[in-house]
C-alpha cells in the first residue's frame, strides 16, 4: 500500500527522484501530495485554506503557476494564485464576476467550479466555468478575469441554464471546459443542466451538441436546458474523440459526427451507467475508466450496493470489466464526484480517486489494483495531476 505522511505548509526539500504531484481539492482546504518516481512514497504538504471551500486547485504545464478556486464562507467566492507550487498564495485581483446590469438585478457568481489552461500557444490564457453558468477567460495568467464570449448573457443561453434554484443539489454550474490541443479557437463545455457546446470560431458563435443524448423520463430531449452532462473528456491521443458521463449514460462521440453513442449500456444491468467522473486513457483513445454510483429513482449517491468499483472498456465502449481490488468489499457508502479521478502520464498509467469520505486511493497499475494512499480528509471535490517536468 502506498504510504502517505503528512507534511506542514513550510518550505521542504524535494522527493527525490520526483513523479507526479496530486492535488487535492476538498470541503475544508486543499492539499498537495509528491511521490518518488515509483509513486510508492507519498508526502502531504497542507492543508492549504484550512476550513475554506476549494472546488478546483490546477498547476499549468506552461507557467509552472497553480490556481485555486475557493469559496470563502460568508465572505464569497474568490481565487489564489502561486508561482511556487503552493508555498506560498496571493488572492487574485479580480476574479471571475457576472457583468453588472443597469437594474443591479444581474446575476452572481456563487463559486468558480472549473479550471482550464488555454492553448499552448496561449500561454497565460486560463479559462473559468462558474455556479451559477458561466464562461470566463483570463489573459494575465490568472490575475484577473472577464466574462468571455456570449453565452453569460445571451437569452437563449440563459434559457438553457433555468434559474438558480435548479439543477443539481449544490447549484447548476458551466464545467469540462476542453481546449482542442491543435486550434485554441475549437472549445467545448458542459453545462448541469443545459447541455453540451462547441465553438470553433474562438468563442463567437456556440452550437449545441445534444444529439444522440437522453434526459429523464418524461421531458423531452430536444429541449436542451433538460439534459445534464455530469463530465465530459477530450482523448489526448485522439482529439477527434469525446467521452461522456451523463446524468442518463455513458455515451461517446467521434468527430465529425454530432451524434452521441451511448455506450454504457453494455454496463451489467445491476451496476447501470450512471456516475459522475470519467478519466481517458492518456495515449489510447478506447481505454476509459468510470466509478458507477447508485442510480436508483431517488439517488442515494452513494457506490452501488456498498461495494464501490471502477469499470474499465479497451474498446470504446463495447465491453466493460468490473476492476475492485484492493476496495472494500461491503459498507463502503461513498461516491466519487465528477472531479475527483484523474490520471497521470506515467507507464503503466497511475489513476487517482478522491472519495466524498475523504479517502484518496490511487492505483500504479491502470486499475487493476487500489491501494488508500490518504485518509481522514473533508469531503474531495477535486483530483488533479501535474508534472514537475
């Protein structure tokens, strides 16, 4: 089992032989892990914002720079930025906030759920989603931030979005916000509810891409403010590939069809497809993991059955494989929200997973086998890798 040892906020000498970080946004602060190259040693630097909300914390490959979307309690929504992995914060100069409108009746940002880095060729270019629905970019690394392209105050967007008491239990949100890796100009984002889009005209226009898509029982899904993409993930080895974990099914869309295929039905029947996170395999496009979760009528979100598990396909979708060892095997009763399981670049591939329990588990061997690397946390929001190269 990997072993985790908590470390303080201070300035610390290096793992030796450095593999990936972890970054671990939570209910109560945030923490950074470093491993050894194996990923076998694990040491905890935090918490960071002990007792504040971090729904995101990203490094950028580019700058070296990290981010944190946090929520202040009472004193609201906010952002951190560190050039020093985490030794050290500055709160942001402006960060993301809705337009203000002639009647002082618009819209506020309640917290910034999603981060992304732009383009390589946009080296400080960052962009936000936000809770309620919003786009937002930054242009001086995250400093400060502005309302990007149409879609926060176009009436048919608006639309799509409903009100602020709707959507999921902690507010509707705009998230998987995915840069195409050769034209910073193609974008696409999720909205919960309100569907997935595209623009390939860097922001101007957005289209829809709801085809092929269910909703729940009895509303119609040509509507698109009725469906709900919990987490959607670009192949990094095939861009022309999307995966998608819905609300209603696991689905995948090959470029440049616009027709979603919903391949979780070959799910085992008392598992289903419904779930949060989704993770792609790093250099092959039909390698996908998911952490199905109770979807029964009134959803208990919880792992199905008690007996939490990961499923994996080698083909797209055609075929998935049950994949729990090492995870309890009864009275388990956490989920994995739709940010919290990612993947490093390492060979095998390492996958993480933050629970809503507070555990971390993490698996060197593409997910054959788990292994509780932290313990004891507030409830995981985010998981998130980086590389120190």
């Amino acid at each position: 089992m990997a072993r985790a040892t908590k470390k303080k906020n201070s300035p610390s000498k290096r793992v030796s032989s450095a593999g990936p970080l972890l970054l671990v946004a939570t209910r109560k602060g945030a923490w950074i892990f470093r491993s050894d190259k194996g990923r076998r040693t694990w040491k905890s630097e935090g918490p960071h914002f002990l007792g504040q909300i971090v729904h995101h914390l990203v490094r950028d490959r580019r700058s070296g720079t990290l981010l944190a979307a946090a929520s202040t309690g009472h004193l609201g929504p906010t952002m951190f930025r560190s050039t020093d992995l985490g030794r050290s914060w500055k709160e942001v100069k402006r960060p993301p906030a809705f337009a203000k409108t002639a009647d002082g009746k618009g819209r506020t940002v309640k917290h910034t759920f999603w981060l992304t880095p732009a383009h390589a060729n946009q080296p400080k270019v960052w962009y936000a989603g936000t809770s309620p629905q919003g786009l937002f970019r930054s242009d001086d690394d995250g400093l400060t931030w502005e309302p990007f392209s149409v879609i926060n105050d176009d009436p048919q967007y608006r639309a799509w979005m409903g009100t602020e008491q709707d959507g999921t239990p902690d507010g509707p949100k705009l998230h998987s916000v995915i840069v195409d890796p050769r034209d910073p100009r193609h974008l696409y984002f999720g909205m919960s509810g309100g569907g997935v889009h595209e623009t390939t005209d860097g922001g101007t226009t957005w289209t829809p891409l709801i085809e092929g898509m269910e909703v729940v029982e009895g509303f119609s899904a040509a509507n698109v403010a009725f469906h709900d993409p919990h987490c959607v993930r670009l192949s990094p080895s095939n861009p022309d590939r999307l995966y998608q974990q819905n609300h209603c099914g696991i689905y995948r869309l090959d470029r440049p069809s616009k027709t979603w295929v919903r391949i979780g039905r070959a799910m085992p029947k008392r598992v289903g497809d419904v779930g949060f996170p989704m993770v792609v395999h790093p250099r092959d496009d039909n390698r996908v993991w998911v952490f199905p979760m109770d979807g029964q009528t009134v959803w208990p979100r919880t792992s199905v059955e008690g007996k939490p598990c990961v499923y994996t396909t080698h083909n797209a979708g055609k075929t998935w494989q049950r994949r729990d060892a090492g995870f309890p095997e009864e009275q388990a009763w956490w989920t994995v929200k739709r940010q919290a399981m990612t993947a490093d670049a390492g060979d095998p591939v390492g996958l993480y997973l933050g629970t809503t329990s507070g555990e971390v588990w993490m698996s060197r061997d593409e997910g054959e086998r788990w292994s509780c690397m932290a313990r004891h946390l507030p409830e995981i929001y985010a998981v998130e890798t980086a590389s120190l190269d």
